[in-house]
C-alpha cells in the first residue's frame, strides 16, 4: 500500500469521533465540556472507527483495489455500509445517533478517498 493510503486509513476515522463531539457540543450547554474531556472523548472514540477500518475498510479496499474499483461512490457506499455495520454493533443509542454515525461513516470514506488519490506523491530521490 501506498503511503498516503495509509494515512488516508489513519485520518478518515477521526472524522467519525470529531463529528459526534461536534454535534454533541452543539445540542449540550457551551460550558459542559472541558477540553480534557474533549481530548478524552475524541481519542476514545477514534478506536471505535479505526477498529471498523482495519476490521472491514481495509480488506474492502483491497479487494476493491485489485479490480480497479477504488472511486469517489465505492468509498462513500463503502463508508455508508461501515458506519451502518458500526452502528448497529452499539446498543441503546436513539435513531437520530445512528443516522449520525453512518452519515459520518459515509464523508470518512469520501475524505479517504480524496488523501488516497488526490494527495501529491513524495518526490522520489
């Protein structure tokens, strides 16, 4: 795998916890969350995706790969299909979380899409 690939997998499943503690912050009093906290949750649930990325994203790319099927709607679709998967693997959470998670899931994929092919390639010495 490439390197940006790489960091594509890396980076695209922090757009799943930023998301939830964005709209979370939102619906909450401005003066709830300390930053620790923040932090806390942030890297708490970045272990949740990054699990579902190597668990199902990776092999999933892969075989995508192998056929020349990596593009912007089998990234999303992808994301989507994840993020519903992860979804429901969480009990007890209202619909709207869900909703949230998968949606979330789907621009995760679409930001691994675009650090996968739209990054430019380290110069080569």
């Amino acid at each position: 795998m490439l390197s940006r690939t790489v960091i594509g997998f890396l980076v695209a499943p922090a757009v799943v916890p930023l998301g939830l503690l964005l709209t979370e912050w939102l619906h909450s009093e401005p003066i709830t969350y300390s930053f620790g906290e923040v932090v806390f949750g942030f890297l708490i649930w970045y272990i949740y995706p990054l699990f579902f990325t190597l668990v199902f994203a990776v092999p999933l790319y892969l075989l995508l790969s192998r056929f020349n099927l990596v593009r912007w709607w089998t990234s999303l679709g992808a994301g989507l299909l994840i993020g519903a998967i992860g979804a429901m693997s969480i009990n007890g959470q209202t619909q709207g979380f869900y909703t949230r998670l998968a949606l979330l899931s789907g621009i995760a994929g679409l930001i691994f899409f675009f650090i996968a092919k739209y990054t430019p390639r380290a110069a080569r010495s």
